[in-house]
C-alpha cells in the first residue's frame, strides 16, 4: 500500500481550514475598499459591504456572515446600536469595530455593546491584519 493509502484506510481526515465569511461596514467608500484590500487572510472572504447600520442589518440577515468590521459613526444607524442589533440576528458573530473614534470610553461602549475588538483609524494593513488575527483566535 502507497502512504497515502494507509492514511485514508484509517479513516483520517485533514480538515480544510475554515472560511470565515467577512462584512464591512463603514459610511465611507474609501475605507470598505481599503479594509477589502488590505485584509490578507486566505481564512477571510469578503461578503458584502454596507455603507451603514440598516444596510448592515439588512445584509446580516441575507449573507449571514462570521465576521463584521464595524464602524461608529454612520448615518441612520450608529454602530454601537449596531452592534446590538446584528448580534440579535446572529449572537457569535465576530465583530472587529473600525473606528477614528478611539477614546477609552468609545472603545469601551464598543466592548460592552458586544464587539470583540477596536481598531483606530487611520490603519495600514499590517495593523488590519493583526487585528483580524487576534479576532479569529
């Protein structure tokens, strides 16, 4: 028998990597590309981008994703309220708050509202990355 053979006559597996299906959420066009981009983890495919709360909401609902960049400041529904909100629809979502709003008690109302992690604006992609990383540990 070949190696490869003994391996599976055992009966096992090696189980592919799992994808974690990404959302962007921010008003700004500029940043959903950027935070598209920048991300490098063969685990992450991005989904869907909302250019606000609802939007997010709405999209949550249909794509079903794991993973959420979310950011603060948003017209018709903050992200905070957000937060809330998509954690109703799917409680083990994995939210990574993007924000320029970054003063110790905005991360902290981001932390309790249910988000997982913060990351200040301006970013580069090494420090999306990071953040990413320590998300899906």
């Amino acid at each position: 028998m070949h190696r490869y053979e003994l391996f599976f006559a055992r009966g096992q597996t090696t189980a592919a990597p799992k994808v974690y299906r990404m959302l962007i959420v921010d008003d700004s066009n500029i940043i959903r590309g950027r935070i598209e981009r920048g991300q490098h983890h063969a685990q992450i495919e991005v989904v869907g981008a909302a250019a606000n709360g609802v939007q997010a909401l709405a999209m949550a609902r249909d794509l079903k994703p794991d993973v959420v960049t979310m950011d603060i400041t948003m017209p018709e529904m903050d992200g905070i309220e957000c937060v809330k909100q998509i954690l109703k629809i799917n409680p083990n979502l994995l939210i990574l708050v993007v924000s320029a709003m970054n003063d110790q008690s905005m991360v902290l109302q981001a932390l309790h509202a249910g988000a997982h992690g913060f990351l200040g604006k301006p970013f580069n992609d090494a420090s999306l990355n990071r953040a990413l990383s320590e998300l899906l540990k």
